[in-house]
C-alpha cells in the first residue's frame, strides 16, 4: 500500500484506489450477469437482442468507471467503499429498470440513458469541490439552504400538477427531492452555529430561546410538504432533524421531545387525512378489499410467492402485473425474479452502504460534517426501510421511492450529491499551517509539494505510512 | 448478436441461465466478501476515531433490516400458512409458475378412509372435488378461491396447504419444497371422525321425511365425543358453487347448517333438562295433573297433555293423569307436570340450569384452534319476574326458548357420559377434551334409567327394538311457521351407551312418529358396522 493519508501522485493514487477499483469491477461483473439473464429473456417478449440494447450497461460501466477515473486523478483519498457499493445497488436499478421496459422497447431512450451519468457528473463535482475541508463553506450558506428550501416548496404548490395524489411539478421532476439535501445542510448549519447553546438543556426544558428559527423554518416545510400531502417525506425528514439534533449535541432529549411530538402529531394527522387513513386500512387488512385498495401489494406479494427462495430468473416475459412496480414496488420485482436469495443479498449490500456510512459520520472531523453525513445517512436509510417495509406489507404503503433503484430522475441527481458530499467529508480537513509546524517529525514520504495538501492526524499513523513506494 | 439470438432461442439457453443465475447470486456474495476483506485497505487514517455511538446505530439499521426480512419470508416462504393470501393469489394472479394454483390440498377421509375432499388437476390448475357433492356440504365444507373456505376446509386448512408444522418432518418437508421450489406443494391429509355411509343414510331420510325434508342429525360418541354424522338438509353442491347460493334469500337456505347453527324450539325435550333440573334439586315426590291442565292465572289459556287433545279429537274425554312421579311424567312426557315443576322451581332455577347445561353459547369443536367450526347452543332468555306463565311454557320447550340438535345431542351424550360432556371433535387426529361436567353422576344415571322407560313404555315405545336398548325422549315442537318440529334425542344401549345423537325434522309432526323411526334406523345402520 502506498501512503494512506496523503497521495502526492496520480500513479500513488491509483495504487491507493485499488480496492475501489476491485470492487466496482465485480459490481460491474454482477451487472454483466444480470444483464446477460435479462437479454435472454427478450426473445420471450418478442423482440430480438440488437447491438443498441446494450447501450444502458456500456453508459453504466463508462460512467461508473469514469467516477473513478476522476477520483484517481484528482488525488481523491476519500471513501473507496462508497462508490463501488452505490454502483452495485445502481447495477440493481439498471437491471430492473430495464427489465421493466424503461429504456425503450425497441430502441434506447437517450432522456434515460443521460439520466446516469449526469447524477455521477453531480457525485463528481460535488466531492472534488468540497474536498480539503471545502464543504464548510456550505456552512455559512445557512439561510440561503432555508430558502432555497421554501421556494421550491412555495414554487411547487403554485405551478404543480397532482397525479397518483402527489404534487409533481412540470414534466414530473419531483423537486421535493431537493429538500433531503438542502434542509439537511441547513440544520445542520443552523446547529453547528449555536452549537453550545443548543447543547446546554437547563434541567429538562430543550434552550427554546435558540432553537426557536429551527423550528419555525421546519414547521413552515412541515406544513407546506402536508397541503400536498406528502406524509412520507415529512416522515423521512422529520427523522433525519431529530438523528442530526442528538448526533451533533449529544443531548438525547431532542429525541425524546421529539417522539412524543411525532407521536402526538402523527396521530392528529391519521385522523385528518383521509388518505392516510385508508393506507392504514389497507395496512391492516389488505384483504378487504383485494381488488382494489389491497391490489398493489398483494401482487407485489404474489410475485414474492411465486419467486420463491431462488426466483425464476430473468427468464419468463416480463412482470406487468403490479401497478408502478417500475419505481414504488421495484423491490417486489427483483424479490420475485431473484428469490429471497437475492432479495437478502440485495440488503445486506444496502446494509454494508448504511454502516459505512454511519462509520464516516462516526469519524468526521468537525460537527458539521458529522451532522450533515448523519444527516444524510438517515434521510437515505429511513427511504430505504420505508419502501421495503411498504412492499414486504410489514409497514403502512407511504409512496416512497427505493433509494439507487427505483426510477426517478430527481431522486437520483439528489442521492448522487448527496453521496458526493460525503465523499467530500471523508476527504478530511485542510492542512493548517500550524498543525504542520507541531508535527516535526517529518518522514520521507511528508512531501511538501502535495498541492491539495492533507493533514495527518497522528505522528504514529504517519510512521506507518511511511514505507510508501515514495520512498 | 446473431449468435447471441440464436443463443438464447436454442435449447441450452435453458441450463446456461440457470448457470448464470448461479454465478450472479456467487459473484454478489464474493463482491460482499471482498468488501468485508477490504475493510483494512481502506481504512481512513487521517479521520478521528468512531464515535462511540456507531456500533448501537449500526446495529439498530441491521436489526430493522432482519425485521423486515424476516417478515418478508412469512409471504415469501411461508405464504401458504395465509389462507386469505393463497386464495387471493388463486384467483388474481396470472403468474402461470405461482405455485399456489399447483398447491396439492391434503385430502378429507372419513374414519374409514374415504374420500370426502380431494384436488385434482384440470387445465393446468387444482381443482377440489367432493365426491359426496351435497351430503357433507356443511361438515366438510369447501375451499373455492372465489368463494373462500368453509367447514373442515377452513379449519384444517392450514394443515391440507401443508403448512402445519408440528413435527420435524413437516419442517423437513416444507424446507425441501422451498429449496426446491416445488411446483406441486403437497398438503397434509386429514382423516375426520365422520362415518360416510351413515351420514348419507341419515341425509337421504331427512330428505325423504315428510314436512318438506328438511332437518338435521348429529350423532356422537359420548365417551370421546367423535362425531359420526353431522347432516343438515337441504344442502348444496361444493362441487358447483355459484354466487346465485350466496347472494340469493332463498327461504329454503341451503347454507345454513342445520345441525350446529339452526334455532328450533325443543318442545317436550326440553324435559329432559327440566328432570335434571329437578333431580340436581333432590325433587321427589307426585304431582298432580289434572285433565283440564294447569295455568299460573285464569287469563291464560291452560296448558294441558296431549292426551287430552287425541280424546278430544276421538270425540271422547279423558280423566288425566291425576298424581304423577317424575319417571312416569318423563315417559308420558306430561306438560302439565313440567309446566308445574318449573313454576315450582322457579326463576332462578331455571336460569340456573341453563347456565350449567351451557345454553346461550357458541362453542368450537376440538382441534381447530379457528373459530371457524363452532356449534351455537340453544338460547334461553330470562324469563321477567312476574311472568310466571312464561316460565311454565319454558318449562315444557315452548315460547322463547330454544335448542339446537347440537346442543340437544351433547346433553343426551352428557348423560350418557355420567354427566360429563366431551368437546365434539370432527378430526381424528384432536385430542378428546372434557368440556363440562353437566350434571352429578347420580343426576345422569337416574336420568338414563328415565329416558330408557320413555322409550320402553312410553312416547318411544314404537321404536324399541331389541338389542339396541334405545333410551329418550321424543318432543313435538309448535311453531309459527307450520305443522310442529318432530324431535328424538337420546342415545344406545342405555346400560352402556356408546352413541348419542339428536334428530330433527322440521314441520315432520310427532317426535313419536317421524323423528324417532329415523333415529332408530340409523342406529340400526350403526349397530350393523359394530358400532353398537
């Protein structure tokens, strides 16, 4: 291994990016795969395999494989293990979406197809422009964030068109997306800026003084995101402000105010609208009305059944039978045609992707860091248990996408950058020229030309370091 | 793309997917292998240590993820333990590979090993099939995916999908069909406590039985509660379900089991409970019963024996019965003595006796731990205080008092029992439970002694036949609808019964004339298969 923390050259890089490198290289063995099962299933469809329908996974390999590239010659020396895992739960999104038609019957839809690697294109920018410690820039944007997310809200509500019961907004780009991201960078800045008064609880009373614009922009999102009825989305946020309030103060009252204001709230909310009252219904009995508001998940079911431990493969003609099965119920399709096998497999590689990335907010270096990856994480992985839970009828139907999987434009731009900010966190911090001069103890590799410049936290890890191919 | 095309038109395509399919799920667990043996090479030096909250956190989104999966497999898996799940699937999903339109239901034999219910393939799917059609349409029931399960279907439905788990080898065979993804999901068979030719015999005479041919039977075994026959006439066909039977009023209904659900009053059977009634109380002694009968007020109508109406209509007259002891009013089946002992005993009494004799109930057969199987037993409302008249009709199975052939059925065995009631069991396989103890052991061996003289010398005394030893008691129960129920219940050989049984035919006339030759030739029936 070549020096860990701090690589000077492309060729230094490269070396130290090999694990990355093996590991999207099997996830693109996998796509590879699946593909193959996927194309042979084609001719049951009725259309013969040409050249062009391997056009999704070449733009899958070369923009996966171009992240990479990038991140080599940048000196990127952030997380190798979030990218590779992403790429391999996108390798699951491409199978299913194309297995479900998405990228034309006959020839590639190019609006699809562009849809990749203009997300990774965000990744990219977004994790070289707020390396070295960039990010905290983003920090002093606070209220921009705030803004930003009550415009698109109020834009939406003037301009937006209801379908399926929610609010999309021209040409179905859902810019609630958005808000996963902004509200996060601005709760996390708000928090990082009174940080010590937010921590300070006199007796059992949270410091209302100071907390009070925090809850008055999310009150106002709140409301906003319920005259259009997105109650999952509140859900998933409401989550993510109460993880980064505990992770970033340390004080666990926030959650325990917190919970009993949700649950308080929540139960107001089911008794006001009628709509969530029904999806509770269906919940609890789906067989009351199997043709009709039991029908989606019950086939969803179905098929789950029908695949059984091992699936059929990609083999028979293509599952039509669950409604929008292509974005809300995409896990119910590959559970079906990979079995439970692969469903498991499917989410232990989500699980390996949450508990990476609970480890990097775990070890960010400054709270805001911390509480943006927390942040983040937690917006991610309550989507994540929202969808299985709706699909697999073990929690109540909330409409939500599966994070990477499902089809949806604005979703994924937002996820990537999202992913690219973390990326961004775990490159680590600027060196500071102070910091530099303490550490004396200068070892051969500790080149003083590296231009991105890196700073090493203890002596002892740079030691070991030391023995790089600098030398 | 040719060779691709030819490829997967050919017929190794076949083998090569499943390869493929291998690989994809190997490939998938090597790339988490290898990340897990990555995790040195691309530790991050130059961030702080973890935080002490990451392991609790990390594992909190791995428990919620096993939490789903593991629900995830109750359908996926183990979805035929869902009956609702399975018939939705039978009739709503159009995957020609889901198995639930392959699943093999276990059949339903008889205690000889007949077949009651059994699944045959037709066009690709499962079909159920009821050899008997009509004759065990209520006791066995049906499994339809339009029109939901019935009966022993609904109760033992778990096991006949093969998803009743309760030996190492239902494990065993449930983890080879899903490792194999079994195409034929094979159910379990389940052998019921019925006896096939003694339940059609009993179904062809309740539709021969004058009144319309309509009625129930249920005979059991009082020491274990084995029940052989459960029929209700008319019936249906489960072989050919239409939704005209479900949704049509028709006044004949064809759905209602008779037997375990159908309200009759019980007219002079119900004397039987009165006898116990004043046994348990220690009543001895000698009423009289006048021919001009007994009222509680000179507003009422007297109530008075039958004896006195067959004179009447003779164009003669009759002296009554004068002093009368319980046997012998039992025997004549006096209603001016029991309208009398149950005024004497009084309202609470009377309350008392239904509470112990189960009245007011729904009960479930053994075995089943669903609801589904249950029997209702009569229903006897509380008389107000100062209707006293009211209690008087009570006393002898008239006014708003009334009785299933069910629940008669597991009095008569009761007392054949020494007091003691078994749950009815339909399946072999239940273990035989003790539900009540009815009466005192002295109280049902007097009793037995009594309904064994009202057959010898009294109402039944047309039907004793030799070396049945047939003991009970006949009723002729008024109602509004049209000519009187016709009721006999009891059970044989008195000295050591081993059947119980309740019969009924509505609007048949005289217990005496209709009911009791129906029982008596099913017993008869019986005791030619060594039953008796």
């Amino acid at each position: 291994m070549a020096a860990k923390g701090t690589p000077t050259t492309a060729e230094e890089t490269w070396a130290l990016r090999r694990p990355e490198r093996r590991l999207l290289l099997s996830a693109l063995m996998i796509a590879l795969l699946g593909y193959l099962m996927l194309l042979g299933a084609r001719p049951k469809d009725g259309f013969a395999v040409q050249l062009a329908d391997w056009a999704p996974l070449l733009v899958f390999a070369a923009a996966f494989g171009a992240v990479h590239g990038a991140f080599v010659i940048a000196r990127f020396r952030g997380d190798q293990l979030v990218l590779p895992t992403t790429a391999l739960l996108s390798a699951f999104g491409l199978l299913a979406q194309v297995r479900m038609g998405l990228f034309g019957e006959t020839e590639p839809d190019w609006m699809e197809l562009v849809l990749l690697p203009v997300a990774l294109a965000a990744l990219v920018l977004v994790a070289l422009a707020g390396r070295a410690g960039r990010y905290a820039m983003a920090r002093r944007a606070t209220w921009f964030w705030a803004g930003l997310s009550l415009l698109i809200l109020g834009v939406l509500l003037v301009t937006g068109q209801r379908f399926r019961g929610a609010v999309y907004a021209v040409g179905f780009i859902t810019p609630t997306e958005l808000l996963k991201l902004t509200l996060v960078l601005f709760t996390a800045g708000f928090i990082d800026q009174h940080l010590k008064a937010l921590s300070r609880w006199r007796s059992l009373l949270p410091p209302l003084r100071r907390l009070w614009p925090l809850l008055l922009v999310w009150g106002l999102v709140t409301a906003l995101l319920l005259m259009q009825r997105d109650l999952g989305l509140v859900l998933i946020l409401g989550v993510a402000l109460l993880v980064m309030l505990v992770a970033g103060t340390g004080q666990p009252g926030y959650a325990i105010y917190g919970l009993a204001l949700a649950a308080g709230a929540g139960a107001a909310l089911i008794s006001l609208f009628s709509h969530g009252q029904r999806r509770l219904a269906v919940w609890l009995d789906p067989f009351a009305d199997p043709t009709g508001a039991g029908w989606q998940v019950l086939q969803g079911l179905s098929g789950m059944f029908a695949g059984g431990l091992w699936g059929e493969g990609f083999s028979e003609a293509r599952p039509r039978y669950a409604p929008i099965a292509e974005s809300d119920f995409i896990y119910s399709v590959l559970a079906e045609e990979l079995g439970y096998v692969g469903s498991l497999l499917l989410i232990a590689v989500f699980a390996v992707l949450f508990i990476r990335l609970l480890t990097l907010a775990a070890r960010a270096r400054t709270p805001f860091g911390l509480m943006v990856t927390i942040g983040i994480t937690s917006v991610l992985a309550v989507q994540t248990l929202l969808n299985l839970g709706g699909v697999t009828k073990a929690l109540p139907l909330t409409g939500i996408t599966l994070p990477m999987i499902s089809h949806g434009g604005s979703s994924l731009v937002t996820v990537f950058a999202s992913l690219g900010l973390v990326l961004a966190i775990s490159d680590g911090e600027p060196v500071k020229p102070r910091a530099k001069a303490t550490a004396v103890k200068k070892t051969k590799t500790s080149s003083s030309k590296a231009p991105a410049g890196g700073k090493r936290r203890a002596p002892s890890s740079r030691a070991k370091a030391g023995t790089g191919r600098k030398a | 793309m040719d060779l691709l095309n030819a490829l997967f038109s050919s017929a190794p395509w076949g083998p090569v997917r499943i390869g493929l399919h291998l690989t994809f799920g190997i490939v998938l667990l090597y790339w988490l292998w290898l990340a897990y043996q990555l995790r040195q090479a691309v530790h991050l030096r130059h961030l702080k240590r973890p935080r002490a909250w990451l392991l609790p956190a990390a594992g909190l989104v791995v428990l919620a993820f096993i939490a789903i999966l593991a629900y995830q497999a109750t359908w996926q898996l183990g979805g035929t333990a869902r009956p609702r799940f399975v018939a939705f699937m039978q009739s709503h999903d159009r995957r020609q590979f889901n198995p639930a339109h392959w699943i093999q239901r276990g059949r339903i034999l008889d205690r000889h090993g007949r077949v009651l219910a059994e699944s045959r393939n037709r066009d690709g799917a499962a079909e159920r099939v009821y050899p008997y059609g009509p004759v065990f349409a209520h006791a066995v029931g049906y499994a339809d995916p339009r029109f939901g399960l019935s009966g022993i279907e609904a109760t033992a439905n778990l096991a006949l999908n093969g998803s009743m788990l309760d030996s190492l080898d239902d494990w065993g065979e449930l983890g080879r069909q899903v490792l194999t993804q079994s195409k034929r999901p094979r159910g379990q068979d389940r052998v019921t406590t019925f006896d096939a030719s003694l339940q059609r015999f009993a179904v062809d005479a309740l539709s021969a039985a004058p009144g319309g041919g309509s009625g129930a039977v249920l005979l059991l075994r009082p020491a274990d509660g084995a029940v052989l026959v459960m029929a209700s006439v008319p019936s249906f066909d489960p072989n050919r379900l239409q939704a005209d039977l479900f949704n049509a009023r028709d006044p004949a209904t064809p759905l209602l089991n008779r037997a375990t659900q159908g309200q009759y009053p019980p007219g002079s059977t119900f004397k039987v409970v009165m006898a116990a009634q004043a046994l348990e109380r220690g009543f001895s002694g000698r009423l009289d019963c006048p021919a001009n009968g007994y009222t509680t007020s000179r507003h009422y109508p007297p109530i008075r024996d039958h004896e006195y109406y067959s004179a009447q209509d003779a164009g003669g007259s009759w002296a009554g019965h004068g002093p009368l002891d319980l046997a012998t009013a039992l025997a004549k089946s006096s209603n001016v003595f029991f309208a009398q002992l149950g005024v004497l005993g009084g309202h609470s009494a009377l309350a008392a006796i239904g509470e112990r004799l189960l009245f007011n109930r729904s009960i479930a057969f053994a075995g089943g731990a669903s609801k589904a199987l249950s029997f209702q037993t009569g229903r006897l409302p509380s008389i107000p205080k100062r209707d006293r008249y009211g209690l008087a009709q009570a006393s002898i199975g008239q006014g708003r008092v009334t009785a299933t052939p069910a629940h008669l059925a597991l009095i008569a065995a009761a007392i054949a029992n020494d007091g003691l009631a078994m749950r009815p069991r339909l399946l072999r396989d239940a273990e035989p439970q003790a539900l009540a103890q009815l009466m005192s052991s002295e109280t049902a061996r007097r009793l037995r002694v009594m309904l064994r003289r009202a057959v010898r010398d009294g109402t039944g005394r047309g039907i004793d036949t030799d070396g049945l030893e047939i003991a009970g008691k006949t009723g002729t129960a008024e109602n509004p609808h049209g000519a009187s129920h016709s009721w006999f219940v009891g059970f044989a050989p008195a000295s050591s019964p081993s059947l119980a049984f309740a019969v009924l035919v509505e609007h048949g006339g005289y217990g005496s004339a209709v009911a009791a030759p129906l029982a008596r030739d099913l017993l008869v029936k019986a005791a030619e298969q060594g039953l008796l």
